[in-house]
C-alpha cells in the first residue's frame, strides 16, 4: 500500500496549462461468460493540470440534467496526531455549511445541493446543480476549500455534532467492529485511529488549532475536482483557471510509512448489550488503487460476499442457515487499507459461523476458485462499476477517489477496470487471498439480548 506521490509546484516552474485526453474503454459482457465481450467506449474524460497542481477531471455526459462535482483534498489521517483525531471531519462538517454565507459569490440557487464528507484518505466536497449555475457551484466550493473563515460558532456547532457521533458509535457493533480490526492489523500506524476521532481529541482540539489544520492542508496542489455533466469542456477549462489558478500550493506530501505487519493472536471480543444478533467480522491488510493486486483484491471481495451466488452466502445461508446478513469489502484507502467480510449471526452460531469462515477463506487461498464462480465474481465487480457510470454524482465521486488516491496510476486502473478485472485469473485471486489473509484479525460483537 506505500505509494510515492508525485507534487511538484508548478506555478514556481511556470510550465503551461497542460490537457490530456484520456479514452475510457469499457468491457460489456455477454451474460454468464465473462470471455465474451465486446468494446463500448465510454466518453473521454478529459484532465486539465494547473499550474499549482490542481487536477481537474471531467467526464462528459450530454443526456444528463445535471452536473455533479466532488472535489477531494488529500489530507490523509496520518497528517493528524492521535490527540488532533477528528480534526478533518470536523472541517468536513464545516465546509458543509457556509457560515456565514460567501455574499461575494451571490445568492445561492435552490436547484444546488452540498454535502462534505472524511475518510482516512481525504476530505471530500460534493456539489450537485443544473448546468446554468456551474460557475457558481465551483466558486463556492473554491471558498469553502481554500477561503472559508471558520468562526467559533461553526466550529462549535461541528464539535457538538461529531461528539454525539462519537459517543452514538460506542454502542454499535460495526462501527466497534471494524474500528477495532483496523487497530488490530495498524496498531502503531499513524492515522489507525478512528476518522471520527475520540471524545479526548474532542476535548483537545480548538478552533484556533482548526484554523491552522485547514491554512497548513487545504491545498490545491493536493485537490483533485472531478465533472460529470452536461456542460462544454471549453466552459470548464476557462472556469477552473479563473477559480483555481491563482491560489498558492502548499507543502509537498511526502507519502505513508507502514509499520511491520503485527503478529494478531485470538479473535478480539466485545459484549454488547441490548443487541439481538452477533456479529464476526475478519479482516487482513490489502492492495490499495494503483498496485498490481488490487484487480484481483476487488474480484476476490466478489466471491466472498457479493450476491446470492458468493461463496459465503452460500455457505453460511443457502446450505446451513448459520447467517443473518454476508458481506464481503475491500477498502482500499491509502492510509490503514484492508479487506473484510462480515456476518452477523445468533450468539449460539458465533463459532460455527467463525469456523465456516476460516474454512472457505483457506479453502481459496489453497485451490483457485472454479470457472464458474470465478466469472460471476468478474461479472458483479465490472457490472457494478458499469451501473455506477449511470449517475453524474457516482462518476464524479469515483473519478476522484481513483484519481486521489494514488495521481500516478489511479486514473489508469479507473479507466481499464473493466479490462483489469476481466484479466484477472483464478490463481491470481487464489494468491490474493493467501496474501490479504494469512494473518488476518477477526472481532467479535456478542450480543446480549437486555431481557
């Protein structure tokens, strides 16, 4: 998962706006047989590089109403410290709502929808707005990235909110759960703790200290801004460089440094109470977008727990009935990346559930999965980046996660996922699997029922 970042500040080198044209292909498979195929392009995303670094990515979509935008800070987890925890989704609620208003943008259209958003990758801005009011759209999110003047009041208001998050999580079994799995497999990396951070941080971080996170951190150089819609990529090259193309780069980000894979011993576990089911959830640390593996890493998420037709759907609910709810997820993020399946169950079926679950994960890191099961695994991972090309907010979303999270392959493995995943074989996701679970770390939410 180490991955170098390449920023360089451009405005310092005065090189020129630089446009590449990147065609998407994208596989459209035959049903049931993921070696039948044809090629169905989609449109061409277009990559504007300005010169103080900001990425500006744009996919066009003509038939759409709307435009949607994400624009993604990398400002990773790790750039907190335990005690300032929480501190960029605490911004994240900030940038959410204007306060006060930025009158020097003009009244705000009703059509507009904002939303902000943490993880341990970076802070992400989404607006959602008809074609017409683009330029506004963009200023705003310009303000509130790079502008916005945090006052008290916003600030205490965000605290207020995230501390009742953080005290509401302390009561449920996921996010307990996988917040203890990614400290089992990262227990001294920095940025392991919870993105909600912790009532301590809570107490400990002040406005002041906000306000220095956001100047130092909220960079263009480290901004990717991702379009779907219906608007002229010649209208949007101009807006970015009349918004962005003035403001100053930060500090170069100088990439993760991973601590040794720890040696995890018995399941950790949890008593939870007024809870009527149980839950396992075993993890194991994961490719990240950009590395080779990742392909194979998200076809092997499919043949865990995607669909009725998955392996532990079929083991643990359609043969046995051990299992309420099966699932399988890799999340690749650039800090503390992992993969995990879940399933939640009776309190009296934990082990027979766990022992099921160690079984089929060794069971395919020993054979490779058969033909069958193998192409239904390829076929969910590229059906579902397919239906998620049919919405503008999706598009926009995904071309900047991949973008982000590694600026030099990200872009890449977005555009050939349909290929990568088809390439993929069934030693391939055999290794995968011995790789990501050899020394996985499982928790375990046993519920006590309150009567």
């Amino acid at each position: 998962m180490v991955e170098r970042l390449f920023q360089v500040s451009l405005v310092q080198l005065k090189l020129p706006l630089v446009v590449v044209n990147l065609v998407v292909g994208v596989l459209l498979l035959a049903p049931g047989d993921c070696r039948a195929q044809r090629v169905s392009r989609l449109p061409v995303i277009e990559e504007v590089v300005l010169d103080n670094g900001c990425r500006v990515l744009f996919q066009p979509n003509n038939s759409a109403s709307t435009v949607a935008i994400s624009a993604v800070v990398r400002v990773r987890a790790s750039q907190e410290t335990r005690l300032t925890a929480g501190i960029r989704q605490l911004l994240a609620l900030i940038v959410a709502v204007p306060d006060p208003w930025p009158k020097q943008i003009g009244l705000c259209p009703p059509s507009l929808r904002l939303e902000a958003s943490a993880n341990r990758d970076g802070v992400a801005l989404r607006v959602e707005c008809l074609p017409q009011d683009l330029t506004y759209a963009l200023s705003l999110i310009r303000h509130q990235l790079f502008e916005a003047q945090i006052s008290r009041e916003s600030f205490e208001r965000a605290r207020h909110q995230l501390s009742k998050t953080i005290q509401a999580n302390r009561h449920l079994p996921l996010p307990v759960a996988f917040n203890t799995v990614v400290k089992e497999l990262y227990p001294s990396q920095a940025g392991s703790w919870p993105v909600t951070g912790s009532l301590a941080s809570m107490s400990v971080i002040s406005v002041e200290r906000a306000r220095q996170f956001y100047s130092d951190h909220f960079r263009p150089n480290v901004t990717v801004i991702s379009i779907s819609g219906n608007v002229t990529v010649a209208a949007l090259k101009a807006e970015t460089e009349e918004l962005f193309g003035e403001l100053l780069p930060g500090p170069e980000y100088r990439g993760e440094r991973f601590t040794p894979h720890p040696k995890i011993g018995e399941p950790y576990r949890w008593m939870m109470r007024g809870l009527d089911k149980s839950a396992i959830v075993t993890a194991g640390r994961a490719p990240v977008i950009g590395d080779p593996e990742y392909p194979a890493a998200v076809v092997l998420s499919a043949l865990l727990g995607s669909g009725m037709g998955s392996r532990l759907f079929q083991a643990l609910r359609a043969e046995q009935s051990l299992a309420y709810t099966v699932q399988a997820a890799l999340t690749p993020s650039t800090v503390c990346s992992y993969s995990h399946v879940l399933a939640t169950c009776s309190r009296s079926n934990i082990e027979a559930v766990r022992t099921e679950i160690t079984h089929q994960l060794a069971d395919i890191a020993s054979n490779s999965p058969t033909e069958p099961e193998l192409d239904r695994a390829k076929r969910f991972a590229i059906n579902s980046f397919l239906l998620s090309q049919q919405r503008n907010r999706d598009v926009a979303h995904y071309l900047g996660v991949f973008s982000s999270s590694d600026p030099a392959k990200g872009l890449h493995t977005y555009r050939d996922f349909s290929q990568l995943i088809t390439e993929v074989s069934g030693a391939q996701v055999r290794n995968c699997c011995a790789q990501i679970f050899s020394k996985p770390a499982t928790v375990i939410i046993e519920a006590i029922s309150e009567s």
